[in-house]
C-alpha cells in the first residue's frame, strides 16, 4: 500500500513538472511499449519532409475602400435622424434634420431687405427722372437768357441767375445718377444676403453625399450639431482592404500590385489580397509602414475586424504530421511511432498548422511510421 502511495506521488510530481515547463521536456520515446495486439492503428502515415515558406504577419485592421464623415455646416439642434448604422442610404437621401427656426428667420430677414432694396431703386429712378427734366428746363432758361445777354437785352445779373439754376439741376441730377447706383449695389448685396440664407437653410437638411451604407451614428435628437463635430460615418463603397503596419526590414519585400494572403481569424478564413499602396513614410514609435491592400467581396468581413497580412520572408524545412495523430494530455503531445515490431509513444512539440497537418519542431527525425485512429 505504501509503494503504491509512493508511485502515485511520483506520477503526480512529474505531471506538475511537465505542466509548468514545456521546455524541460525532452521529446523522443518513451518507456512505454505497446504491443500490436494492444494498438491497432486505422491510419499509418510516414513523417514527412517539406519545404514550406517562412511568412511575416503583419497586423492591420479592415477598413472601407471609401467612406466619408458626415458633418455640419451650421450650429443647429438636431431634431431627427432618419437613420441608424447598418442602414442603406441613397445619394441625396435626407439623413438629419436641424432645427431651422433660425435660419428661416434670416431668410426671411434678407427677403425684406432686398424688397426695401428694390423700393429704394424706384425712388431712385423717379428722383431721376425729376432731376433729368429740371435740367433739361434749367439748360433751356439758361441758353435762352444768353442768347438775350448777347444782344444786350438783359443785364449779366440776370443770366448768373440761370446760369447757377443750370448747374444746381446739373447736379441734381448727377446726384439722382449716384443715388441709382448705390441702390442697384445694395440690391445687390440683398440678393446675395438672400442667398446665403437660402444655403444655410438648406444645411438643416443634411442628406447623403453618395449611395452606401452607414457604419457610425454619434449623434441623437436634442444634441447640438456644430461645423466640425462628426454626426454619422458612412461607407460609401462596398469595397474593403486591409491597412497593416509592415515593419521597416521588411518593406522590401512588399510590392504595390502584387498578391498577398491574407489571414482573417475571425472567420477562419485566408484570402487573397493585391497591395495598392505603401504610404512612403516610417512611423518613428513603431518603425513600421502603413500597406493598403484590397479585399475580395467575402461573407462575414466587416470594417474594423482584425487581419494580418502574410508576408513571404525565407524556405524553410520542417516535419509535417497529420493533426489527428497528435494525442494531447493535459500539455503534454504525443505520437505513437512504430519501432520493429511494436507501437511506443514519443513526446514531441508542435507549431503552426498548415491546413489538416501540423509542423514538428521536436521529437521525430523524418520518415518515422506513425499510427493513429
């Protein structure tokens, strides 16, 4: 009873030592033989050799081909808005309401005064045309009364008289003309006061810039727009790509229009991707560039989900076994490999996954029979 308390601590302890420590495993065989008429494998394979490509994963974030942020023009409370994120909008399509009382109000206000603009032009004209027949009667007393102060028939008084009513209407008039042209400039002004107030009245309609679809409201009824606060975020193209940050050593390898894998974790998808632009400038904190690469129309992929982008760097060779042959206890991998006549479990440590097989770092050589169920 004892012994076997004994073997059970022992069996304990080396467990919590593997456990803690993958890397104080040393793979290879075990002690543990099984007989054939213990394991009967359904499946035999041979380790396998291969060359496979080194890749870099560079991480970035899926993002809309062409999106555009919604704004406004003027300082106005919201009253409604028309949409909600996932919504499709067309070009032209109302998607807030501001509050216009103001803005009608300064309409109004411009409307009015381009109507006493106007009235003050028809004064004008007829002050005008007063001046305009003053002179024309002033001209004539005043050439008349010449003609008689040549023949000496009246007295010089008297034609200085006509001759200053002549310049009075003279100015009269010249006066009229200046009064005509300050009044079509003030009309002017007025209609381009009523125009302004016109845009900024249509600003309380804030409609789409192009057909898409809406990816981020911030903001509700009752809040304040203000010119530079952002109010609905809408990606205006069904396209997307991929923006990750490539380090500086590897940029090299990186070629705008050529083809490139990309890994989407979340839906457990590779697809590929063409690089369409290399922003030529090196982040100084991360050292790395900003790539741009497009997506292909895939099921399930959204704006804002995380991808990396494979990058080839170097061959490597390494060992490949079918994942259904690797038995896993607690942290512990195993294989079963068949040495002579019998099947005995090896340790080994495993790496990355290449579809339905996965690489061997430790504890087979190549070429070894393996069996599995």
């Amino acid at each position: 009873m004892k012994k076997s308390f004994l073997i059970l601590c022992l069996i304990v302890f080396l467990f919590i030592c593997f456990a803690c420590d993958n890397e104080k495993i040393k793979p290879g065989f075990s002690e543990n033989k099984i007989s054939k008429n213990n394991f009967h494998p359904e499946n035999i394979t041979t380790v396998e050799k291969q060359k496979i490509i080194q890749m870099y994963e560079a991480v970035g974030t899926i993002r809309p081909l062409t999106e555009s942020i919604i704004e406004s023009q003027v300082s106005a409370q919201v009253v409604k808005v028309s949409c909600v994120p996932g919504t499709p909008v067309k070009k032209g399509q109302v998607l807030i309401r501001l509050d216009a009382r103001r803005l009608t109000a300064q309409l109004k206000q411009a409307k009015e005064g381009l109507a006493v603009a106007k009235n003050n032009l028809t004064q004008t004209y007829k002050s005008r045309d007063e001046a305009k027949a003053g002179l024309d009667q002033a001209k004539a007393a005043y050439n008349r009364t010449k003609k008689l102060f040549d023949a000496d028939i009246v007295p010089s008084q008297t034609l200085e008289i006509d001759k200053s009513g002549y310049l009075q209407a003279k100015a009269r008039l010249e006066k009229s003309q200046e009064a005509e042209s300050a009044a079509k400039s003030s009309i002017r002004n007025a209609e381009e006061i009523v125009k302004e107030a016109q845009i900024a009245l249509g600003y309380a309609r804030i409609t789409s810039p192009a057909t898409g679809v809406v990816v981020e409201r911030m903001i509700d009824p009752g809040d304040l727009a203000v010119p530079g606060k952002p109010l609905l975020k809408i990606q205006t193209s069904g396209a997307l790509r991929l923006e990750a940050n490539v380090r500086e050593g590897l940029i090299s390898r990186v070629i705008i229009g050529n083809t490139y894998q990309v890994n989407i974790e979340t839906i457990g998808k590779t697809v590929l991707s063409r690089i369409e632009e290399i922003v030529p400038y090196a982040d100084p904190t991360t050292r790395t560039f900003l790539v741009k690469a497009s997506l292909p129309a895939t099921p399930g992929i959204y704006p804002g989900m995380f991808g990396r982008l494979l990058i080839p760097v170097a061959d490597e060779k390494t060992l490949l076994i079918p994942k259904k042959a690797v038995i896993r206890v607690g942290q512990l991998e195993l294989v079963y490999v068949k040495k002579d006549d019998a099947w005995q479990s090896v340790y080994i440590k495993t790496g990355k996954q290449f579809g339905e097989k996965i690489e061997v770092l430790a504890g087979l050589k190549g070429n070894e029979s393996i069996g599995y169920n």
